[in-house]
C-alpha cells in the first residue's frame, strides 16, 4: 500500500506533483517559522550564557569548581551610557596571582589599561574623546572576545585598577569566580522573560503556520476525494485509502522539511542581523540543538500523517463517491458568549483591582484567555454575520457569488484566519499596554526636561567632615569640575545639592537636600522658588521615577525659602550635582565624562533619560517582536487564504469555467476571489486588533487606572505592511483563474 | 419517444449564423477540417455525430468560445472569429445563452440567484433580477426550489435551472451542449420539451449538439459532423 502510495504521489501527472510542490511549501513555510523560533529561543539563551558573568555575585549558581583556592577579585560593575547606548563597564583589581579572569580576554587588566569590546573599540575611536575615551583612563591592550559579548553591538569595557584604589568603591565586591548560569536575557532582570516571551510569540505564529499546512493538505480536495472514490469502487478497503493519504501527506512534509531547513540555514545570516531582542546575534547563535532537529524530521511528517488521517475521515468516501454537498448547519449567535464573558470580566474588575499579584494574575489571565479563545469560537458566526450581510446587500454577482459562499461555510472561511486571531489579539493587546507604560513611565520621570537633565548623586557613600562627623551620601565637589562643567558648550546651568548636617541622620539617611534659587531657576524642570527665596529645600536628586513629577507639583506654587544663608552653601558637602543642557549628545556626553572623570569610584552619572532608555530598550525588543508577529502571522494567514482560495478554485473550475464560457468578465471571476479571501482577512484583522486593544484598555484601567494610549505609528506600519503583504499574496493566486478557467478546462473536464 | 415531434417547418429566414470552411485544431489532432454550416434566425438545428467527430468543437467555434485557424465565423453581418476576446466574451453575455451537460450551476447560489446572474452581470437591479428569475422558474415548472442549492437539486431539475439561465435574458441564441446527457430519458424529454417550447416563444435560435436520436428528434433540423466536416443534413420534413 505505502509502495502505491509513492506511486500515486509522484508519478500520476503533474496536478500530483503540483499539489505535492504546493504541500511541500507551505510546511517549508512552517518548518522554518519552527526552526526560527527555536533557533532564536536558543540564540537568547546563548546570548545570556555568554553574558552571564556580568550577573556575577559572591553566590553564583554555578561556582567554578577551583573558587575556593582563587585569589579574590575587586569588581564592579556599572551600567554606563554613550548616545542612549548602554555600555557595560566592569572595573576589576586583582588581589593576587589566582584571581579568575573575565571570559574574553586572556589575562586581567592592570592598574591604567582596558580591554573594550570591538563595537566599543570602535566607538572610542570615532567619538570626540571629551565625550567618550576620557572617561576611561589608561591604554587599551585588546579587545573582548565574541564569548563574552550578547552581541556584536554589544558595548563592554573592562578597566583594570589597583586592589586599594578599587576597594573604595562603593559598589565593588571581592568575588572568587564568574557566573557562567545563564540568568535570563542580557540586562533583564527577571530571568527567563524572554524566553517566555520568545516561547508565547512562537507558538502565536505556530498556530496560523499549522492552519496554513493544514490548508494546503486540502489543496484539490475534491480531485483527491474523487480518486479515492474510484478506488473504493475497485475494492480497497477505508483503512487502505486512508494509508495512501497518509503516505502523500508524509512525503510532502518530507520534501517540505528539508525545503524548510533549506530557508532556515539560507537565511539565518540575515535573519541574525535583525534586532529581534534589541540586539542583533552572532549567526551562530541562531543554532539548533539535535532535539530541534530530530523533534522537526520526525514530528512535522508524522503530524501531517496523522492530519491528513484525521481529514478523510470528516468525509464519507463511499465506493460510489463522496458525500454529496448540503448547506452545512449555521454557526449560532451561542459562539459569542465566550469573548463577551472574556470582556466582561476585564470591565468587572476596571475600579475593583483584585489585591496580590496572584489574584490580578488569576483575574487578568481569565478575561485575556477568554476573549481570546472567545475570538476564536465566534470567528465563524462573525465571518458569517459579516459575508450574509454582504450577500443581502450585493448589487454585483462578484459580491453575491463570494458572500454565499463565505456564510455557505463560514467555519472553512474562518479556519484560513483563525491563527490570525491569536497573533493579532496578542500583539495589539500587548503593543497597547506596552506603549501606554512606556507613555507612563516617560511621563512619570520628566518627559524631554528629565532627559535633558544629568545627575551626578552620591548617596552611595558616607562623607566624613574633617572634623569627624559622618554624613550621609555626599561628598566635596571642587570648583574646578564646577567650572568644567559650566564652560562645556550647550550645558546650560550647574546646580549643586547640598546636605545640611543638622537633618541628616547617618542611621536614615540624608534629609532633603538644599540649593541656591539662583541655580534653581536655570534648572526649571527641578521646580522654582518661590518669590523671594533665595535657598529651598529639594529632595536630592536622584534619576528616579517621580522625583521630577514631583517637582512639576512644586513648580505650581512655587518652592518654599529656607532659612539658611546663600552664602553658606558652598561650605556645606554636596549631596547631587544637577547639570541642566540643551539636550544635545555633546553637552550630556561631555558633562558625563567629566563627572566620571572626577569621580572614578562614586556612581556613574545618568539622566532620567539613561534609566529610561534601559527600559525602553528591553520594551523595544518586546515591541519588535510584536511587530514581527503582526507581519509574520498576516503573511502566514494570506498564503493560508491563498491556499485556500486556489482550492477553492481547482474545486469550483468547472462551474466556473463555465460562466466564462457563458461571457462572465475574467474581472467578476477576480472580484469573487478577492472578496472571498480579503472579507475574512479584513474581518478578523479589526475584530482581532480591536479587541485586543479593548482588553488591553480594560486592564490598563482596572490595574494601572490608565486610559489606553494608542499604539505608536510602527503598529500601524506593521498592520499595514502585513496587510498589502497578505493582499499581495492573494493576488498572487490571480493568474491562476485565468488559466484553470479558460475554454480548455471546460472542454477536458 | 413519446413526445409529439415539433411542428416542422420550413425555414425560409435569412441565415443568423455562418460558418464556412472552419479550421480547428489541437496541437497535432484536427478537430475540424472546414466545416461549413448556416442557422437561419429561430431555427432549431442539431449537431450530431459520433465521439470525437468534431462537434462540440463546432459549437464552440460557433458560440465565440474557440477561435478557428481558418475559415469564417458570422452572427448576422458581424464577424465573430476576429473579435478580440472581451468583445467575444460580451457577444456570448449579451447575445447567447448557453446549456452544458452538468456542473454549470454555482453551487453556494440558489437556484433563483444562479438564473439571475446573467441579468446581474448585465447591470439589472437585483430585485428586478430576481424577479425575472422566479417567473423562468416558474415557467420551467421549478416553484418551490428558488431558494435550494445545486447540491440539493435533482439532476433534471438542475438542467432546467441552467436552461432558465440560459433564457433569462432573452438570447438571441442558445447553444446547448449535450443538455440532456447527464438524465434520464424521461428527464431529457422533459428539459427537451421546455427548451423548445420556450425558445419557439421567444424565437430563440437553437443549436444543439447531441449524440441521441431522440433528442435530435426536438430539432428542425439535423446535421451530422463527421472527421471534422458537417457531412449530411436532415430537414424533419424530409425525415418524417
């Protein structure tokens, strides 16, 4: 039987190796959607082994088996920024001969040398040195390998220092080994996020990429129906029909898997220099482990197997043909139900936030899987609601043709778009709440004035007086750093935050800090005095959210004066310094390399912006994704469409042959094509994305009490772009009407 | 048979279709070998001849379907064989109605909006379509099945759904191709007698292809096709 089997498949005439070819791609297709996405959740994981050592602590995971015989090792590790760029910087001091050495470089740095990473390396050579290169004193003496590095973008620098010097640095640890457990992505702090998100994105693209497979395996259903009829009538038994099905379908996915890991190894240079994650990867970690590899070979064939199993037994082919067509029972209104409860439930708890992570969790999750699945169930009554509604109001045949044949069979129309739902009702719901926290956050810390702004705080150390007195996070600032900083062209004031002793408390911490309102008021995005003032009171800054909101509070009325004289100030030690700039790269690099210069073991400056820009680069990756999700799951759905519709075609020939024969315009022929497939694909899409967005606004409400913000111009590029990719698709079946249409098909059928 | 035979008659109208010395071909095998014929205007005439003789062939050529390789092909003083395709394909909307042996029915359209495609195509309202739809139905003894599919059709009436289609928009020829051949006898009868009964109404031109005596019998007049050449014509007359 298989050996009949093969037969049939490959050697009955060109519509056998036509649909063959057409199965074979839409599973190489979805092989190398599979092999993609499991290749890039193992690049993430690769990329956060390789950077794991920038998680190193005193307890690592995983110790190096000689920690207890090595010398200690100074460390610290800061996050330092260059242009909106995170640069990883590792200060490190050995205390003896056996300290462990960083991955990437052969040896440690000593005292006045560093090692950079190569985008680094290139980065201080193109960037003016005041804005970069002289923040790190000494000499490069090489360059970090690629074992140590997320990326080839990746900025890293490793300063070598003296063990005395290091020691005073505030946040330096004496370690005994490297990290070498991968902790989650690089500069995440939840580990394993984005794999899960990674893991939630591929398995939204797997659902429309198996409808797409399973499309194609329908591809001249009827034709294939037909055969297995003759061989009914000739003997063979159900089970024997059913084994050379099987053995078609196995063959296609066969050829389609090697077709797809054909893509996946063609492609993946250039799918490594895409930003998936914010950064792009070393080709080689786009990788597959021989579980991936083994799980595709021997899952995809046996999955098309059994489908194509599981497919003839939805039709009785009997010794005298197949099931004759009736009008299939209508989807009933019940199928909404779901997706209402799903809403519902959202808008229930919106002024009724459930308390403790794990209820908002339970709640949350409940209302998103309900609508989403509640999509899913309604698909085939919208789509028939939307085609009956068509069919009722058509005035040209193109538009009656394709809406009876839309709510002839909605549950057929819908199936092509369904794994649409899924990735569209995720991706708006996600860019929506993504960008609504993003506007949040940005709002919350100062908006462009934040940005604009660079502190220098130093409340990671005690000051001590010279008469022995301790207080808290401060420090003496000279006048000539000072005077540095005001002559830095595009820096507009300097403004110092002073501790005053008497309301400090070493065991609380510093009280709140006091500046002159002559310097307030070049700095007005810190709040003004009021009139009058000539020294109030502020919290000292530091690049945190809501500092600054506050202040705006502030602004209003105006800071009250402080009974403290002007002129005193400057004795008083400094709790931040403020540097107000027009915002230009020049003046915030420059300011910033004088700060870090000045003070080499305290905090590295920052600007709200910095801190802001680290979230935002891990949000943005998220945002990526999505978009591609958005692009990858239309396109998929259009050749899913596609597929459908050139079935739907090869099925429907010779009626429609016939009508051209009979003088029916080729372009009514295409209408009804166009309609069939873009009505559902259009349907879905703003059912999908709408309610995405709603569940997304009614969570923002209930959790955060924010009204959704809409989402940014790149989601409506991605909606857009994948849409005229799918309507691109579609029309790509075109051609293929005319030509199963003309005069001969009538005539040979 | 045990229908009366059509009242013959003498057909005396000037010719409405004229094929002379038509060519045709596929690929290496001749379908036609100049093959001439002329249909008067509300003549019924058909084509007869055995499998492969060339006659569909004929029809098709004809109807504007096919284009022949040479020869010429007439509908009254204008030239079908060198329009251009989209004028052909308005010829055959507007001009011709058309009947198969099967599977010319749109099979997610009821059988009142199958009949009303024609007129809709041709810009008719839908109401008015429709309308028009349901009194060929009727007149084609279909009450009661406007809203049934193809699926849910008998093989007999479904051919009586193509033929209402094929009149609904008061051709001036039908061409009907093997119309009876996937009935029964006493179906094909049937479909036979409304096919000539209402084209005698409305002076419609038929040509028939058919390889079975007894509905050739419905025409006025037969013509055999043979290796690709119409060979001997049979006036009913003659015959009777």
């Amino acid at each position: 039987m298989i050996r009949l089997g093969l037969r049939l498949t490959l050697a009955t005439g060109r519509e056998a190796i036509i649909r063959l070819l057409a199965i074979a791609a839409a599973v190489a297709l979805g092989v190398g959607v599979l092999l993609v996405s499991l290749a890039g959740i193992n690049a993430v994981h690769a990329q956060s082994t390789r950077t794991a050592w920038l998680t190193t602590s005193k307890r690592n995971l995983r110790p190096s088996n000689d920690e207890a015989t090595a010398d200690p090792l100074w460390a610290e590790a800061n996050l330092d920024q260059y242009a909106g760029a995170v640069i990883e910087r590792v200060d490190v001091a050995a205390t003896g001969p056996r300290s462990p050495v960083p991955p990437g470089i052969p040896q440690l740095p000593g005292p006045g040398q560093f090692y950079a990473s190569p985008a680094l390396s290139r980065l201080l050579t193109s960037a003016p040195r005041a804005q970069l290169a002289d923040r790190y004193p000494g000499r490069q003496i090489g360059t970090i390998g690629d074992e140590a590095l997320a990326s080839p973008d990746s900025l890293v620098i490793i300063v070598g220092h003296r063990a005395t010097e290091l020691a005073q640095a505030p946040s330096a640890r004496q370690i005994r080994s490297f990290e070498t457990a991968a902790q989650g992505a690089p500069g995440d702090a939840h580990p394993g996020r984005m794999q899960l998100i990674l893991a939630v994105v591929a398995g939204a693209l797997l659902i429309p990429v198996l409808i797409f497979i399973g499309a194609a395996t329908r591809l001249s259903a009827a034709r294939r129906e037909q055969r297995f009829a003759a061989m009914r009538l000739i003997g063979a038994t159900p089970g024997q029909v059913s084994a050379i099905a099987a053995v078609e379908a196995t063959v296609a996915a066969a050829v389609g898997v090697v077709a797809g890991f054909a893509v996946f190894f063609g492609l993946r240079s250039v799918l490594a220099t895409v930003p998936f994650t914010g950064q792009p990867f070393f080709p080689s970690d786009l990788s597959l482990r021989w579980a991936n590899v083994g799980l595709v070979i021997v899952g995809v064939p046996a999955t098309a197997a059994l489908a194509a199993r599981l497919a003839l037994r939805r039709v009785q082919i009997s010794p005298l043909g197949v099931t004759r067509r009736v009008t299939p029972p209508r989807p009933s209104a019940w199928r909404a139900v779901p997706l209402l409860a799903g809403i519902a439930e959202l808008a229930w708890f919106v002024g009724r936030r459930p308390a403790g992570t794990t209820a908002q969790i339970r709640a949350y999750g409940t209302g998103f899987g309900l609508a989403m699945v509640g999509l899913v169930v309604a698909g085939p009554w919208l789509t028939m609601l939307g085609s009956r509604l068509m069919a009722r109001r058509a005035r040209r045949p193109a538009a009656l043709i394709a809406g009876r044949r839309l709510a002839d069979n909605p549950r057929a129309a819908f199936r092509a778009v369904s794994g649409l739902v899924v990735a569209l009702f995720i991706s708006s719901a996600a860019l929506g709440i993504i960008t609504t926290i993003l506007d949040y956050h940005t709002a919350s810390t100062g908006g462009t004035a934040g940005r604009n702004i660079l502190a220098q705080a130093f409340g990671d150390r005690d000051f001590l007086t010279p008469d022995g007195q301790r207080i808290p996070g401060a420090a003496t600032v000279p006048d000539t750093v000072v005077a540095h900083l005001a002559a830095i062209p595009g820096v507009e004031a300097v403004a110092e935050i002073h501790v005053e002793p008497s309301v400090s408390d070493p065991a609380m911490g510093p009280g709140p800090g006091l500046v002159a309102c002559a310097d307030l008021a070049r700095i007005p995005a810190l709040g003004r005095c009021r009139t009058g003032a000539e020294v109030t009171t502020i919290p000292w800054f530091e690049p945190q959210a809501g500092t600054i909101t506050a202040n705006h509070t502030a602004t209003v009325r105006g800071r009250p004066p402080v009974a403290f004289p002007a002129d005193r100030l400057p004795s008083l030690p400094v709790a931040a310094i403020e540097v107000g700039t027009d915002g230009s790269r020049r003046a915030i690099e420059e300011a910033r390399t004088v700060l870090e210069a000045a003070f080499p073991d305290r905090n590295l400056p920052a600007t709200i912006g910095d801190i802001s820009a680290d979230n935002a680069q891990l949000i943005d990756g998220w945002r990526q994704l999505a978009d591609v999700a958005i692009i990858a799951s239309l396109f998929i759905a259009a050749c899913s469409l596609a597929v459908s519709a050139a079935a739907g075609l090869i099925d429907r020939k010779r009626p429609f042959s016939l009508l051209r024969l009979t003088g029916t315009p080729l372009g009514v022929l295409r209408h009804v094509v166009a309609l069939e497939t873009a009505l559902p694909l259009l349907l879905v899409a703003a059912t999908a994305a709408g309610n995405g967005l709603l569940a997304a606004h009614l969570f923002l409400r209930a959790q955060l009490d924010e009204s959704l913000q809409p989402p940014g111009a790149g989601y409506y590029l991605a909606v857009a772009a994948g849409l005229i990719l799918a309507l691109g698709t579609i029309a790509a079946t075109l051609p293929l009407l005319r030509r199963i249409t003309g005069p001969e098909t009538a005539r040979n059928e | 048979m045990t229908a009366d035979r059509p009242p013959v008659r003498q057909n005396d109208a000037p010719p409405l279709i004229v094929a002379t010395d038509v060519v045709k071909s596929f690929g290496p095998t001749p379908a036609l070998r100049g093959a001439s014929l002329s249909v008067a205007a509300g003549e019924i005439v058909a084509v007869m001849g055995p499998s492969g003789s060339g006659k569909s062939t004929l029809l098709h050529c004809l109807a504007g379907i096919l284009v022949p390789d040479s020869g010429a092909v007439w509908l009254g003083d204008r030239r079908i064989d060198t329009m251009g395709e989209a004028e052909r394909s308005a010829l055959r909307r507007e001009r011709f109605g058309f009947v198969f042996q099967s599977g010319q029915l749109v099979p997610e359209l009821t059988a009142e909006e199958n009949v009303a495609l024609p007129l809709l195509l041709g810009g008719v309202r839908r109401s008015a379509a429709l309308g028009d739809a349901r009194a060929w139905l009727e007149r084609l003894d279909l009450v009661g099945l406007e809203e049934r599919r193809s699926g849910e059709l008998s093989g007999g009436q479904a051919q009586r759904v193509a033929l209402a289609r094929a009149l609904v928009g008061r051709p001036q020829v039908v061409f009907a191709d093997e119309p009876t051949g996937s009935l029964d006898s006493l179906s094909g009868e049937h479909v036979m007698e409304l096919l000539v009964a209402a084209s005698r109404n409305e002076g419609t031109t038929v040509v028939l292809v058919t390889h079975d005596a007894r509905v050739a019998a419905f025409a006025e007049r037969e013509v055999v096709v043979r290796d690709g050449t119409v060979g001997a014509q049979l006036h009913q007359a003659t015959r009777s």
